[in-house]
C-alpha cells in the first residue's frame, strides 16, 4: 500500500469514524508526523519545460551537461534531481555503437591431407560406480582418427 494510499485512509477514518488525526494515524499504522508533513512541490513545471528545450536542442547531451547548461541559465539544481526530473521526461540518450573492427578474410579450415597436420583436444570427464569424478585430456589426430 502506498503512503498516499494509507493517508487517504487515515482521512476516511477521521470523517467516517469520527476519530482523531493520532488516534486515526494509530489505526492504520501511519506515524503522526507524516500525516502532518505538508509537502512543498510542484515548483518543478518551468525547470521541466526549460530541461526538455535545452535536451531538443541539444540532443546529444546527457542529464549532467544539461544540468551544467542549467546551472548556467540561473537555476541551481541538485545532479540528482536534474536526473530524476530527466528520466521521469524520457530524455535519455542512445547509447552509440561500439567500434567497428576489421573482421578481415575468413577462409573455412583446411581438411588435414595427412597424419600429424591437426590436432584436436578437450578434457573429457565422467564418474566411477563408487561416485568418483575423473577427467581425461584427450588428443585426436584429425586425419587418422587416432586418440592418444
């Protein structure tokens, strides 16, 4: 349940119950002086609207250039919250590509035209009855087949 959701209720049971704030807040399980608490917001509209201006203009700028060109204009404002206000706008940069490297030629591998030309080897491992693990590097020769 959310803290407005939990105040709206503290609310409910003071006008439908007729109780008091404290003993209201007890009830519900709010603590008094959160339900008092009045919160000082919705300054945030002209920050908000100058954020979205300087982000359209410069549209490869992350939330902390934007912050420092905001700074700049007068409005001194926490990275944090220049942060917040930027996500909650859906601001945020794609992310660019990563280098691009030279994959060259790829030539398929050369079928061994004899004995001792390539070599294959990987470990092998299983289990004994009794619940022992034992591993085994085994070597092939590609051509004859042949394991050592």
């Amino acid at each position: 349940m959310t803290p407005a959701a939990r105040f709206a209720a503290v609310e409910r049971v003071m006008v439908d119950h007729d109780y008091s704030e404290r003993r209201a807040c007890r009830l519900i399980g709010v603590d008094w002086s959160s339900f008092q608490y009045e919160r000082a917001g919705g300054g945030d509209a002209s920050v908000r609207a100058r954020l979205r201006e300087l982000a359209n203009a410069r549209r490869r700028f992350g939330y902390r250039r934007l912050a420092i060109m905001l700074k700049r204009d007068g409005v001194p404002m926490n990275f944090k919250k220049v942060y917040r206000l930027y996500k909650e706008e859906r601001l945020m940069v794609r992310k660019r590509g990563g280098r691009k490297r030279a994959l060259g030629t790829r030539a398929p591998m050369a079928i061994p035209q004899g004995p001792n030309q390539r070599w294959s080897l990987d470990f092998v491992s299983d289990a004994l009855n009794d619940g022992r693990r034992f591993r085994v590097f085994a070597v092939v020769d590609d051509f004859t087949m042949e394991c050592l």
